[in-house]
RNA sequence: GAGCCGUUAGCUCAAUAGGUAGAGCAACUGACUCUUAAUCAGUAGGUUGCCGGUUCGAUUCCGGCACGGCUCACCA
C-alpha cells in the first residue's frame, strides 16, 4: 500500500478511532433481509400513504456511494448488487453519538441499515434509517462519482473499480451470464448433457493455433493448454455420449487485439445422428432466443450497423461468396495456380506447396469476410482447409462444413463430422505437411485419438462458438476486453 | 512484431512561443434536518510515467524505456 497517501493515512487514522472506541471496522454479523430492488419494486408504485401505512422494517446493506450531509441530518445513497437506493439519516432518530459516528464515514465505506420506507419532498422513495452499523472501513478513495473511472487501463486492471464505478459495466457482464446460462438451457432442454474434458493436452489438436506449453512435475511430460476442446468430444461421442456440450475456456499463444485474447470461451456441441445443416437450424434457434430474450426483438445495432437476425438468415456457398462478394475469376475456383496467382496479386503471403483450399480461404478472408455484415451461413467449406470435416457426398472437393459471419466476423464454426478413420489419418498427415514450415507448429499424430475414431463414431454434427464475440455483439462491445472480467494485460511494474 | 496516439492531484480534465503547474469531484475544517453532481465559506493535496539530452531554466523540445489504446500482421 502507498503508505505516503493522505487519504490513505486520514482512513487509516479513522479506523483505528474506531478500534479505540471498541468498534469493530469489520463486523460480520449483519443480516440483509432486503435488496434496494426488492424495495423499488415493491413501492415505487404506491402512494405516499399505502408507504405509511406499512411501517415494515427492512435491513439492507451496501456500499455507500454518495453522502448529502446537512449538519443534522444527511441523504446517503447506498449500492447493493441489485442497484442502488437512497437513505435519510437524521440525528433526532438514530441518536446523537450515532450520528456524530456515521460523520465520520467515508464513500466507499459498507453500511448497514435498518429502517422504514417513505418518499422524500422530491418524490425519491428513501430508506428513513433508525439503526445503522459500519460493515467495511474503505481504506481508499473511490473514483469520482460523476464521471466514474474512464481510464481505460485501470478499468481493465481494477475491474472491481469499473464494476463499482460504472453501472454500464455491470449490465455488460450480467448480460454475458445471462447468455450462457440461455446456452445451458437450450441444450439441456434438447436433452443435450454438460460435460467437461481436459484442458491440458499432451497434443494439441482441433484447431490449428499455437499452444501455450507447460510442464507436469510428477509425470515429467510436456503438456499443451487446449487450443480446442473437440477431439476430446469426439471421444465422448465415440462413447455413446450422443449430444454434448462444453462451454469453457481455451486458450492460444497468439497475438492480442480487439478481436482476441490468449484465453477465451468457446461453446462446443456434438449431436449424433445430425448433419451440419441441422447445426444451421440450431444456431439459428438459439441464438435468436438469446437475441429475444436479451433486446426484446430480432434487430439490434452493433457500433451503429442496424443488424437484422429475422430468420431464415442467408445461406451461401463458399465458393459463390468468392463469386459474388469477391468478383473473381471463375477460374480460379477450378485451377489452383490462378488462385495462388490472384492471391499473390493482393499481396497475401503464399507459401510453396500452398494447396489450392488454403489460396481460396485466404482469398475469402480477405475479400468476402468483411462485408458479411448481416448473419450469414457459408457452407461447403473446400475440404483441404477442413481437415476434421466429412466430405460432401456429391463433391469430395467440399466439406460439409458451414461458417457463420455477423458484421464481417466468424461466430461459429461446424460441420458433419469426418467419421471415416482411414480419410482422418490421412487429413491429419496432409496437415502435418503444410505446417511442416511452420517452428512453432505441434507435429505429432494424435494416435489415440485415430484409435478411438477407429472403434466408429456414429453419424455426428458438431459446432463451435465463440461466446466472448458474440456477446460483444449483445453487448455493442468494440472490444474484447470489454466482455472479459480480466483481460490479459502486461504486468504492471 | 511494425506504425500512429496517449500517460499531469485519489478520480475527471486544464495549462505554458520553454519561465514558480490549475479547476471540478473526492478529502480536511466550519455552517446547514427533504437533498439528487446538494449549497456556502475556508484548508490541504503534485519528483507532470521512468531515464537521459538540449537549455540559465523542461510538464512543454529531442532520444531511449515502461505501460496502455487504435490500426496492421498471426488467429477465433
């Protein structure tokens, strides 16, 4: 603590006042029997005599955000988790001692309150204090009450100051639980079960990112953080677990932007006996219902582009989107050495040996993606950039693999699952070839999970989503870190 | 990793063609028993992110570093 702080010392000399008049600055005792909500909603519709009439006690607590002293008496306002809600203190009730004990509190400080409920001259349905305890002693100055905490390092250091300071926040961050919470009761209402797998993995797999490796001590083994969880649902699948879901972390040793952090929430689901197209028609169902319950309608604008979720939502060929957003040459999609040449043109990086699925993807990136604003299902995804995907029955060249954009970013990835053993493992190997370049690339074949495919995976669908970007949508978030409790930052030195 | 921008009191922000750094809120003292960013009077609070350079003098100009933001690259 910077012990040179004024504020600090003045704070520090007030608790120990307090000690020495045998007050306890951090009582655990007290007993809330109401939240500012609770009382909001129960009067704020009645009349200033239905108030009087009621003469209920109420207890709450809170943390003191604003104090209105007049000498004799004083307006607090109090913050619980619920909201906030305005106290009237007057000495000629709570007494003389207590109310030269109550001057010495600080905002920022934890009350407790006891008292009745009535509506102030200017219509504020406030809490008349009879009895009052200090629960916390703040040691530290809150942000100003006004403009709140601004500085936008410090919001993501101190996030609890952010919560405290900036009502906004919170909404955000009550918005994501709600959302996940939505998610399990989707699934769980499909009779999907939750499940959780590993997030250490001895290799990585289920997507191609770079791990963040570290070391078992006992087992003295190389371990990599899971870039993705599906291999391991995979397993389950292969188990007889036919619908499943995971919502939990993964994490990827890569750059940082508005758009990613190291560790972020993926939701995955697996339904056996489905195909990629019934993924679209999920996804769609589940996150209009979430868009419903969280906006009211099925529009809503994010960073001032009016989106508009009214199903069905377009569906469109990966190879008609090169088409018709790209406006390139047809004859790319047949000949690879036109579509490196395009992609070369445009000053993308390709490497030797780039397969013509890698040059097409490359080339929907950099032109479809972006102006995918409104939802969007690309489907038939080339097969050589899909290597967990099955094949289409009518075109081995494409995968039954769809991709969903919203406002030119990918939310969801999914596809039927690739369950022919011997296609797998030659997938993979082929994969291993391209990234054979690449040094910071994990090239070991998951054997044991071929082996496990080995045994038959039923007929399976499954789908990811990236829940931190779509509640940045919900939420209107420009940035990651903004749905993120604790974003990753640089130590603070 | 590259480019651009930022860092001044606890918080939100000013300021100087280079010339002793200001305000509001918060705090402290006092007045006030219905306020709503309460009001009124007064007080205190700063190594201007860090290190170095130019200069009689640097918060201001120059260089380096740290941290952060945005854009780009890698990716979801």
């Amino acid at each position: 603590m910077d012990e040179t702080s004024e504020l600090i010392q003045q704070r520090i000399r007030k608790l120990e006042d307090l000690r020495k008049n045998g007050i306890d600055p951090y009582p655990n005792d007290f007993r809330v029997t109401h939240t500012s909500r609770d009382l909001h909603e129960t009067f704020d519709s009645l009349s200033d005599e239905e108030l009087k009439s009621g003469g209920e006690t109420f207890c709450l607590a809170g943390r003191i955000m604003a104090i209105r002293d007049f000498g004799k008496a004083s307006f607090i306002q109090i913050q619980d988790r619920k909201g906030r809600i305005q106290a009237y203190l007057q000495r000629d009730i709570v007494g003389e001692s207590a109310f030269q004990l109550f001057k010495t509190f600080d905002i920022g400080d934890f009350i407790g309150l006891e008292g009745k409920i009535f509506r102030t001259k200017t219509r504020e349905l406030t809490l008349q204090v009879q009895r009052f305890r200090l629960l916390v002693k703040s040691l530290r100055p809150l942000p100003e009450k006004w403009h709140g905490l601004t500085d936008i390092e410090a919001r993501y250091r101190q996030r609890y100051l952010d919560l405290i300071a900036n009502p906004k926040v919170k909404e955000i961050f009550l918005t994501r639980i709600k959302a996940i919470q939505k998610i399990r009761d989707f699934f769980t209402q499909r009779d999907f079960i939750e499940v959780e797998t590993p997030m250490l993995h001895p290799i990585p797999g289920g997507a191609t990112a770079k791990p963040f490796k570290t070391h078992h001590n006992a087992l003295d083994m190389e371990l990599y953080m899971r870039v993705a969880p599906e291999l391991f649902l995979k397993r389950l699948v292969i188990g007889g677990l036919e619908r499943i879901f995971e919502i939990n972390r993964c994490f990827r040793n890569e750059g940082i932007s508005t758009q990613h952090n190291p560790e972020f929430t993926m939701l995955e689901f697996y339904q056996s006996y489905a195909t990629y197209e019934d993924m679209i028609k999920m996804t769609e169902e589940l996150l209009c219902s979430m868009i419903k319950e969280i906006h009211g309608g099925l529009r809503f604008t994010y960073q001032g582009k009016e989106l508009d979720f009214t199903p069905p939502w377009r569906r469109i060929r990966f190879n008609d989107s090169l088409l018709e957003y790209g406006k390139v040459d047809p004859a790319i999609l047949k000949d690879p050495s036109k579509a490196i040449e395009v992609a070369k043109k445009l000053g993308l990086e390709m490497q030797k040996g780039t397969s013509h699925g890698r040059a097409l993807a490359d080339l929907f990136k950099e032109m479809v993606e972006p102006q995918l604003l409104q939802p969007a299902f690309v489907i038939q995804y080339p097969t050589e950039v899909s290597p967990l995907s099955r094949r289409n029955g009518n075109d081995p060249e494409v995968a039954d693999r769809f991709e969903l954009f919203i406002a030119g970013r990918e939310i969801a990835n999914g596809f039927s699952e690739l369950n022919d053993p011997v296609d797998q493992r030659e997938r993979f190997v082929q994969q291993m070839k391209e990234r054979g370049d690449e040094a910071d690339a994990v090239l070991t074949l998951d054997e044991d999970f071929l082996r496990a495919l080995e045994f038959g995976m039923p007929p399976t669908a499954g789908e990811g989503i990236g829940i931190d970007r779509w509640v940045m949508l919900l939420t209107d978030a420009p940035s990651i870190r903004d749905v993120i409790f604790f974003p990753l930052l640089r130590m603070e030195k």
